[in-house]
C-alpha cells in the first residue's frame, strides 16, 4: 500500500477509535425574588421540576434567587440573567428604558391586594395620607400604587412627602418608626401588619389587573433558542399547577414555599389568596385576550413618563414601543423592546410543549 494511503487508513482507525467528547449543554439562568407569586420558581428548581424540561430539550437552566428585588431587574438588565421575574410596570421601565428588548413570556397572576398602602394607627382613611411621609421603593410599583390612591383620594403627589427604602430595608424602617406610611408588596406587607398597629387603605385588588406579575425573557436570547422559552413554560405551569390543587400533594407543595419564604403555611395561603393565580395556561391566555393589556399598559406608561422614567422628555412612547399578540403596538413600532407574546402558554394550553 502506497505511504500516503496507508497513512490515511492510520488516521481514520484513530478517528474513529477515539471517544468523542459530547458538548455540554447550552446553559441559561433564570434570577426570582421572593414573593408569593414568584414562589414556584425556587420549588420547581428544588425538586427538579426545572431541570425534568431543560432535559427534554437538552438544555441546561440555572435558577437564581436574588434577595433584592430592584437588584434582581438591574441584574438581568445587565445580561447577567437571560430571564428574570418582574412586574408589568417594572419591565417597561427597566429593561425597556435602558434599551434591552424584552418578553413577556409568562403572565403569572395580577395583584389583587398583594400590594398595600398602611398608616399608622388604627380607623385611618385613604385621605390621612395628606401630609404624611411614605415609605416605599422609589419609581416601582409601589410608587404606582401610591399614585392609583392618592387619585381615589383626590390629592396629589405634593401632598405627601416619598421617602426611598430598598424592598430588604423597608420592613425594618417602618417599624423602627421611620415614615408615616408605608407601601410595599407581601410578604414585607403581611409581616409589617402583623407587628405594627396600622390601617391598611388602599390595595391593588381596587385596581385588578393593573400589577401583572410576569416572567421576563431577553427577545434575542428567546428568538434563537425557543427551546428555552418551551423549557420554562413547561417547568412553570406544572408547578403552578400543582400550587393550585387542593390536595395532600398541594398542601404539601404550599407548605414547602411558605418554609422557603420563612413564613408559615397559614400565612402563605393568606398572601396567594390576594393574587389572581393563573394555575393554568388556558387562564393566562384568556386574561391576555380580553384586549385590555393595551389599556393597562398605556396607564402605566402615563405614570412611567410623567415621572421620568422613559427619559425626561415626557415622550417615552415615541422612542420605545409595546407589543402585543395580534400585532397590536404602542408607542413606537419601529422600536419595540417589550413583547407581550402569548405564543408558548398557547402550546402549553395546547398541550404542545
């Protein structure tokens, strides 16, 4: 056999002999903070439920929990995280306005009286605001919130003084004394009324739907690997539900989130029953067809502009847009950088993931 043949030969029996070296899988992290809401998460990363579908699709998923909520969106705002749990407001004013193209891939619940405004003292009404200090985490959706009350209360923003305290620090100002009043979310809600003498005098169930809990995808990331978008879809609605029967295996999934919010499985329930929990798909996806997303979402970015938070122009959605399935849009079409995009909980409804 002629020198180049036989080496050739030699070449391809090592080849072939060698053991390949399997590329290991694409890997995708996913941060969430605590809130009842945002719970299924961290459960479905403990008990696998998370890595059952990444495997299906041969990924691999990281589930991060970030103690700082705010922190959390910044975050993935930075490309730390390719997903993050947020509110609808939040993703607009975060990611959104600082240019990052973002998906709304699971609509989770609404708040319906998950979000609070207390005063000290008891018998006080939504008009005591007047005057008073408030506690609450500066142009989030506490500070919404505050500006949905002080409209049923017909004041304005200038007759209260806002006072800026991180969502890991406002429980403990409050009841050391700081502020008047406070606004927040559960469960820093719950615990501040168990250990504070205080009226509660506004909450979100007064404004339904308004406060949309959501998972959020980076556009890119979702359009080049929609296995991860399927991935998570599955692993989220599985758990919720789960978290939604009302069984031994419920309670004991329940139980388990409230252990892991460092509450008790009472007061858990307590907290899921002010959300409106879509436990299945197929209730996301008639909340997201009713066509009032576009009417939520444009109050929201009222507030969003008059406040700053799309740039000082007070034009935010003339350079960033909103889309929603059926191609409906608000703002600027030519540049949309956060999607309301109900396509994978339909395959879930579907049965197609």
């Amino acid at each position: 056999m002629p020198m180049r043949s036989l080496l050739t030969a030699l070449l391809c029996a090592c080849l072939l002999g060698a053991p390949t070296a399997q590329a290991a899988p694409k890997s995708f992290k996913l941060c969430w903070s605590i809130f009842a809401g945002w719970m299924p998460w961290g459960y479905a990363a403990e008990q696998g439920i998370v890595k059952k579908w990444a495997d299906k699709y041969g990924i691999d998923i990281q589930v991060q929990q970030v103690p700082d909520y705010v922190g959390s969106i910044e975050q993935y705002t930075a490309g730390q995280f390719d997903a993050c749990t947020m509110t609808n407001m939040d993703a607009l004013t975060i990611p959104a306005a600082a240019g990052k193209d973002s998906t709304a891939l699971i609509i989770g619940d609404f708040s319906n009286g998950a979000d609070g405004v207390l005063l000290r003292g008891t018998g006080k009404r939504i008009q005591d605001l007047k005057g008073k200090t408030v506690l609450l985490v500066e142009n989030s959706v506490s500070h919404y919130l505050l500006s949905r009350a002080l409209e049923w209360a017909r004041l304005e923003e200038s007759d209260v003084t806002i006072q800026h305290v991180s969502d890991s620090e406002i429980a403990d100002a409050f009841l050391a004394g700081q502020g008047d009043a406070v606004i927040t979310w559960n469960p820093i809600l719950a615990e501040i009324r168990r250990k504070a003498e205080v009226s509660q005098v506004f909450t979100s169930n007064l404004i339904p739907g308004e406060i949309l809990d959501l998972t959020v995808v980076d556009s890119q990331t979702l359009a080049q690997h929609p296995e991860f978008g399927r991935a998570l879809t599955g692993a989220w609605f599985e758990t919720q539900r789960l978290l939604g029967l009302p069984t031994a295996a419920g309670r004991a999934a329940r139980t388990k989130m409230a252990v892991a919010a460092e509450t008790s499985a009472e007061d858990f329930d307590a907290q899921l029953s002010t959300l409106r929990s879509f436990y299945s798909p197929r209730t996301a996806l008639n909340f997201t067809r009713t066509g009032k997303l576009p009417d939520l979402m444009q109050r929201v970015a009222r507030f969003a502009d008059a406040h700053g938070l799309l740039g000082q122009s007070g034009q935010g959605l003339s350079n960033l847009g909103i889309a929603f399935s059926g191609e409906q849009t608000l703002g600027n079409a030519q540049r949309i950088l956060l999607r309301f995009d109900h396509d994978y909980m339909q395959l879930a409804a579907d049965g197609k993931l």
